[in-house]
C-alpha cells in the first residue's frame, strides 16, 4: 500500500479555521474578505461592486434583467431560496470569497473514489491518509447521470470546500 503525506495547506483568509493575525489572503486561486470593497481590490474585476449590487437588485424584484435566471422549472427545481424568486438569493453576508476559474473539460464518469470528506478511498474503503480529490478529479457524485450545466463546477466546489472542512480538523 502507498501512503502519501501531503503537507497541510493554509486556510483561506476569511474562513473561520483562517488565523487572526492574518488579514491577507494568500495568493493563489482563492481569496476571502470580509468586505466586498476589499475582496473587489484584490482581483482583476473593476465592476465587481457594481456586479453584486445590480446582482441583489434582481434578487429583491425577483427579475434576473442579464440571464433571466428563475425563468423556467429548470432553473428552480434545486433552487431553495426564499423572495420573489427562489433561484436568486442576495450576496449580502460576508464573508466573500472568489475564485479563479479556468478552462478545463466539461466532467468526467471516472476518476478517484472518494467519501463525504473527498478523502480518496483505497480499495477495502478505507480513507487514504492525506489525500482529497474534487472535481474532474474525483468519480462523479451525480453517477452516470449529467443533471445539467454547472453540476461538474457545483459539485467540484463543495467537494473542495467539505476537504477544506476536513483537513482544518
């Protein structure tokens, strides 16, 4: 059996396992503030504050005016938000947090089996120590099933994030 010992990442600044003494967060893919002004100083988005407010102005009146998000039972039948319109809930709770995405294939039906945590399993289930997959990267968690556009990114997202959850314990 092989056993990996990946070096434990830092926490992204913002997050609530990020520690206090830093207010930076680190370079890379991801970045968190506090405030939405700060976060938009930090990434090459100069419309990120206008974005966001016009973005709530549709969740208030429940018309997304730029995608029409909402518009049909597609849009709504995972959607579970509260207001006018259930696929549109306001970006108003810091903290934020973005991303830096980039091109890469649409999903995938194989990759690395993992559990709830996205620890890779070995063969008789058990976690391999260190080692998290998401994404592209991992089986899918939708089968062989494809829900729709965005399952691969969406699903790659909290895959990631619950590995972040487990690595900070």
């Amino acid at each position: 059996m092989v056993r990996l010992r990946l070096p434990r990442g830092r926490p992204v600044a913002g997050h609530r396992h990020a520690r206090r003494r830093s207010r930076r967060p680190p370079r890379g893919r991801h970045l968190g503030q506090r405030r939405l002004a700060r976060l938009a100083a930090e990434i090459p988005v100069a419309a990120l504050v206008e974005t966001v407010e016009r973005f709530n102005r549709f969740a208030e009146t429940g018309v997304d005016e730029e995608f029409h998000r909402g518009e049909d039972e597609y849009d709504t039948f995972f959607a579970t938000g509260a207001g006018p319109n259930k696929a549109l809930l306001p970006l108003d709770s810091p903290p934020y947090f973005a991303a830096r995405f980039v091109l890469s294939d649409l999903g995938t039906k194989g990759g690395l089996v993992t559990d709830a945590a996205g620890r890779v399993l070995q063969e008789n289930g058990a976690p391999l120590p260190g080692l998290y997959a998401a994404g592209n990267t991992a089986s899918s968690v939708f089968g062989s099933v494809y829900p729709g556009p965005g399952a691969p990114l969406g699903s790659a997202m909290v895959f990631a994030a619950l590995a972040v959850e487990d690595m900070a314990r």
